[in-house]
C-alpha cells in the first residue's frame, strides 16, 4: 500500500463526500495478515488497503464507517465522546449518541480521530463472542456496527487521522505495529483547493 485514494473528481463541486471505510480485527492479507486495520471504498465501488485520502478543501464529509471489530473498555475516557462532527453526534446502528461507556456492552474497538481537526469518534465494538470477519473486505453477513458521522474539511492541506485505541496486539502497550504503520490503522486526509 502507500497510494491516495482521490475524492475530487468523484463528485460534483460544493456536494459532499461520502466517505465509506471498514475496521477489522484481522485484515487476512498481506505482510501483516492477523494485523488490525482500516479499509477504504473508492470511489468506483472497490475496498482497498489505502488510508490516505484527496479530498477538496471546505467540503462536508459524510462517514459510513462499517465496524466488524470487537472492543474493550478504554485507556482514556476522553475518546469516549463524540468530538468535532456537525451536530456533535454520530448515529450507532441508525441510534444517535455523543458519547458510549466503554465500560458496558462491548466496549469501544477503535476510534477515528482527526487531531488537528478535533475530530474524534468513538467506534463500538461488536461481541467478542461473536465470529469475527476473517478476511477483509467484509460483507454485511459477518457481525458488525454501522457508524455514521459528518465534518467539514479545513483549508488545503495534509492532516493526519489514527486511532486511538492501542490495538497493535503484542506491541508494546498496543501503540506497535498497525498503530503505527501506514494503511493500517492510520493515515491522512490530503485537502486540496477545489
């Protein structure tokens, strides 16, 4: 991976982007198969393994965020609230919220984080007894939640999004391997004048 996934040309100036990604525990492919990560729907239909992303400057970004990951109670409660969307919020399963306990149900399984944006959502995870996806892209058959949200891009320019979750499995505190690996579980949104 290391290409830039173009939302420019996809859609009509001044109309918003629509965004669709995928987390799954287990990406089944690649250097790193049992490695967590993102994947994202391109504009043609197809999921790839590419988290950077070309969108136009000063434009709604609408979020689908399909989330086949199960989760466990945070390190920081912080990550816990819904920050920076438009309308504060995200819809959880078509269920509004600003904020999950992480500490009931299944917990959160990764967040989606703009920093320099303050943007942040928390995804909730779906039932570690649950069977999990084993190879991405994931269908809709395998358990999972739907999580949608909305933010407007900045001026041009490069910024970068992760998770929050230290979910690198035998990393040191979890911050190794997909944490910090492009195309896993981070990346970055390359706005451009439109």
């Amino acid at each position: 991976p290391g290409g830039v996934v173009n939302f420019t040309s996809a859609q009509s100036m001044g109309q918003p982007v629509n965004l669709t990604l995928q987390t799954v525990g287990s990406i089944g492919f690649g250097p790193h198969p049992t490695w967590v990560s993102y994947l994202t729907k391109d504009p043609s239909g197809k999921w790839v393994h590419e988290t950077t992303w070309e969108l136009p400057a000063h434009t709604v970004v609408n979020v689908t965020i399909y989330q086949y990951d199960s989760g466990s109670p945070l390190r920081n409660q912080e990550f816990c609230q819904v920050m920076g969307t438009l309308g504060g919020s995200a819809t959880l399963n078509g269920t509004t919220y600003s904020s999950v306990d992480s500490y009931s149900g299944n917990g959160v399984g990764h967040t989606f984080t703009i920093p320099a944006l303050g943007v942040s959502v928390p995804l909730v995870g779906v039932s570690g007894n649950a069977t999990l996806c084993g190879v991405a892209p994931c269908g809709m058959k395998p358990p999972h939640n739907t999580i949608t949200f909305s933010f407007k891009t900045p001026k041009a320019g490069m910024y970068n999004w992760q998770c929050f979750v230290p979910c690198g499995l035998g990393f040191l505190f979890g911050n190794g391997g997909p944490m910090s690996t492009q195309n896993y579980m981070g990346g970055f949104l390359d706005v451009v004048q439109s």
